[in-house]
C-alpha cells in the first residue's frame, strides 16, 4: 500500500531541504519543500523524489510522482511507509 504525500515544491531554493507542513484553502495538509534543481526537463521532480526517497530512507523507486508534473503542488505515492513515518520525519501535520 502507497501513501500519499502533497508537496508544494520550491526550485531553484538555494538548498535540498523541507520547510515543514502547511495547509490549503480546504485545509488539506501539504509538505513545503525547496531543491536546488531548475524546474528543467524535469530536473526539480528528480531531486525532488530523491530529497524524498533520501529522507524517509526508501529506495528511490519507491517514490514516484503521481499527479503535478509542472505545477507547483505534487502529489507523491511512497512505497514502504506509513502516516507515522511522514510526521517522524517531517514533524506533524497541521
């Protein structure tokens, strides 16, 4: 079973790093993250799930980008976690 992670993705941010959990108009929670990638050819998606994958220390492969290719919200599917991994790693949501 997959999780499902929002991420509201930052390029070109100065560093590999989350910046912790906010919430939408509708209160859905999603993970503030920023790479140093361009959004180029899909560079900025690619350290993206890395940053991910290295975070929650899963295979690469296991993190793959199921919705928001080239918006700005993402939506993730992480093999191998659950809820308790996410807010272990990236604190607890809102």
């Amino acid at each position: 079973m997959a999780v499902i992670l929002a991420v509201r993705l930052t390029p070109r941010g100065g560093r590999d790093g989350a910046d912790g959990w906010a919430a939408d108009a509708e209160g859905r929670p999603y993970l503030k993250v920023r790479v140093t990638s361009a959004p180029v050819e899909g560079e900025a998606n690619a350290a993206l799930t890395a940053f991910i994958a290295k975070s929650l220390k899963v295979p690469r492969s296991a993190v793959r980008l199921a919705a928001g290719a080239t918006a700005r919200l993402k939506r993730l599917e992480i093999d191998g976690v659950d809820e308790a991994d996410l807010e272990r790693v990236f604190g607890a949501k809102p």
